[in-house]
C-alpha cells in the first residue's frame, strides 16, 4: 500500500465535519503554497531583469512568440 492509499484510509476514518475541516486546511495551505511560488517566481524574475538577463518586450512581441509556439 502506498503513502496516499494510507493516508486516504486515515481519513476515511474521520467523521464528515472533521474530512470537511481537513479539506478546508488543505485547500488554505495550497492557496498558500502557491502564492509563495508565484512570490519566488516574481523574484527571480526581477533579478533576471535587473542583470539584463530579460529584456523588455511588447505585448505584440510576445503574443507573437506565443502563437508561434
């Protein structure tokens, strides 16, 4: 049994309101964890502009390097 079937079954041995409380946590921590990445991303992506590493672009250039994908 892997660690996600055991944790599953953990779970299972709650009752609704505590499954519904835990989903919540979950769902807060996520939101959370994600927002912290899109942080970090930002910050990198600063530093790459601020050492020239990025270079400005318009909207039109980059929706043109987009669809060319």
């Amino acid at each position: 049994m892997n660690n996600i079937d055991k944790v599953l079954d953990s779970v299972m041995q709650l009752d609704y309101t505590e499954r519904e409380l835990l989903l919540e946590i979950l769902q807060r921590r996520q939101t959370e964890a994600r927002r912290k990445e899109i942080a970090r991303n930002a910050g990198t992506a600063k530093t790459n502009f601020a050492n020239g590493k990025i270079k400005t672009q318009s909207a039109d250039e980059i929706i043109k390097k987009l669809n060319s994908l």
